[in-house]
C-alpha cells in the first residue's frame, strides 16, 4: 500500500494521474470513500487562497477520492474566527482537516481537539503548533534565499556599501521567520540592512506604512534594495517609493507569482518574485489527507520530517521554488500553465512585453 501511494503522489505532483487511490486497494477503501475534508484558510488577503489553493485543493480530492465531499471555511485573518470554524468541523465529524493556521499558537487547543475527536490534522502551507499528523509546504528557507540571491545579484558590485530595507512577513507566521532566516544567510555580511520590519497581516498596506517610514529615516535616494516577502507587500513598497517620488525604483523582491507582481516585475518596478507550484501543494496535501482519512499513514506520502514547536518527526512534504525574474517567465510561469501570454501582457504592456521575449 505504501508504495501505491508513493505513486499515486508522485503522478499527482507530475500532473499526470491515470488512477484513482482506491484503485491501489480492495474494497475496504472503496467503503470508506464517504468521509468529509475540512478545509480552513486564513485569509482572502492574499489571491492565492481563493484563486488557487481552495479549487486545486478541491479538483485533487475529487479525483483520490470520489465520494468525498469538502467543507470550506476562510478566517478572514481572524483567529478566533478559525477556531469557531475548526470547533464547527470537529462537531460535525468531518474525516480529517486541511489547516492553514491564521495563528499557528491559537490554534493549538484546537487541534488537540481534533485529536481527541479523532481527527487528523494536515498543517498547509504553514506549520501548525499541536499534534498534526502531517504538513505541506515549501521550503522556506530556500524562499528567503532565491530572494536574497536576486536581490544581490540586481544590486551588484557594489551591494555591501547600499542600504537594504527588509520587510518581513507576520510574525506571528513560522513561514515569516524561515523566509528572514533564508534571505539574511545570503545578505549578511554582503548588504547592510538598514531597516527591517514586521508586517502585520501580510498587508500591502502595512507593507506601503512601514516603507515610508524607511524612507523618511533613510532618504528617498539612499535605499539600494527591499527584500519583500511576498508580492502583496512588494505592492506596498513599490507605491510607497512612487509616492516619496523615487523615479528609479530600486530592485524589490516578492513572493507567490501573483499576476500584477508579474506585470510589474515586465515593466521593471519589481525585479523578481519565488513561483511556489500551488497545484503541486494542494496535490500533496489532497493526497495526505485522503490517506489519512483511510486510516492510512501520513508517511505513505510524506518525503521528509518536520519538527515544530510541540511535535517532532511529522510526515512532510516540502517542495521547491523557483525564483523569476523578467528572463525566465515564459519558462516557468507560461510553460506551467500558470499564466498565459495574453494574461500578463495588457494593451499598455505589450511594447515591454516585446523587449523581454514574452510576445515573440
């Protein structure tokens, strides 16, 4: 069983299943094809959770698992919301949850709850404090690293002697902190950070307050890069330098590959963002789950383990980033099927677009 299952991820992470999990058993699965996933997302802050994450999440259920059915709750970055919504899901009795922790600490007497009730849990995209049976997720300290890679590589030679503004993700996040913990191996001692702030909530907004505050106390002509965690908040920091009148912008990282990050990473405001395959995220969490829900072990699919806080040695699965910039868009983001060409390059668009190969 254990092998079966390594396949049928394995297919799943590929983009190519031909069979569906219960086909790797007898009919004892075939009974237990009626259970119900949980699935609980922070935030609609981020276009991710909606756009991507929740239908992927959903398709790859489906297609393990046919007589399964999803519950969906979004915390609208509230983490007493998430726990009502999880309290609500463990009385109902779903099969097993799919949590993506608006507060991994707040959540944790809840899913000691589900634990009690039975329930596994499979921490997405973020680890979650208790006793998770699996996680999902990306590496994160390879995502701090692409970014402080690029980020050096856009200043160049003479990166040691600029000013480097970093705006770290929540902190409340154990991804926020992989991510600095990445990106400041590769800056240190090579850029000097002259600022670095905590972003609540991830917020462009936060993001466009805490870079104006970098700018009055460093100068609009004296900040050589910003090290954003994602592209929500490159958002910010770019809009923050346009407004204090920055006219070349400085290079700004990201992350998500959202679609106005793209825009403007081709007209040159932002100079990279870290592609994180979503599909292969959720294929991996829907495959753990469904294990898990046919009283399976979490190892049958995980590659790795992770340790967190309060637990150690839980199955994992990891996955790798991939930086862009401007020169390798159509080789990641279109050729994945991502975006297409038509998507990314709008009317006003398509004489950038033409100088970095998109359109030819």
């Amino acid at each position: 069983m254990r092998t079966c299952l390594r396949y049928v991820v394995a297919a799943l992470l590929a983009g190519l299943l031909t069979v569906p999990l219960a086909a790797c058993g007898g009919d004892d699965e075939a009974g237990a094809d009626s259970f119900t996933v949980g699935l609980l997302l922070p935030s609609r802050a981020l276009p991710r959770w909606e756009h991507s994450d929740k239908p992927f999440i959903e398709q790859h259920l489906k297609k393990l698992c046919p007589g399964c059915t999803m519950e969906y709750a979004n915390a609208e970055n509230d983490a007493t919301t998430q726990l009502q919504q999880m309290t609500s899901m463990i009385t109902k009795g779903v099969g097993v949850l799919i949590l993506d922790a608006a507060d991994t600490r707040a959540l944790r007497s809840s899913i000691r709850e589900a634990q009690k009730a039975g329930i596994p849990v499979v921490a997405y995209d973020r680890l979650a404090e208790g006793p998770i049976s699996g996680y999902v997720s990306f590496d994160g300290v390879q995502v701090g690293k692409l970014q402080g890679e690029a980020l050096l590589q856009a200043m160049g030679d003479g990166a040691e002697d600029e000013n480097v503004v970093m705006m770290n993700g929540d902190p409340t996040s154990p991804n926020a902190a992989s991510y600095r913990e990445g990106a400041l191996s590769v800056l240190k001692g090579k850029a000097k950070i002259a600022r670095s702030y905590d972003t609540i909530g991830w917020s462009t907004g936060n993001a466009h307050a805490n870079m104006s505050a970098a700018v009055s106390a460093l100068g609009p002509d004296r900040i050589g890069g910003v090290l954003a965690a994602n592209d929500a908040m490159a958002a910010g920091v770019i809009s923050a330098l346009k407004g204090a009148g920055v006219r070349e912008l400085p290079p700004v990282t990201g992350q998500d590959a959202e679609l106005a990050a793209v825009r403007r990473i081709v007209r040159g405001e932002q100079y990279m963002t870290v592609y994180k395959p979503f599909r292969a995220e959720a294929a991996a969490a829907a495959a753990m789950a469904v294990a898990l829900g046919r009283g399976r072990d979490a190892r049958d699919v995980a590659s790795t383990a992770t340790d967190s806080p309060t637990t150690q040695d839980i199955p994992s699965v990891l996955l790798t980033p991939t930086a862009v910039t401007v020169d390798n868009i159509r080789q990641t983001l279109v050729e994945d099927g991502v975006y297409t060409v038509d998507q990314i390059c709008t009317r006003k668009l398509r004489p950038a677009c033409d100088e970095a190969g998109l359109t030819r």
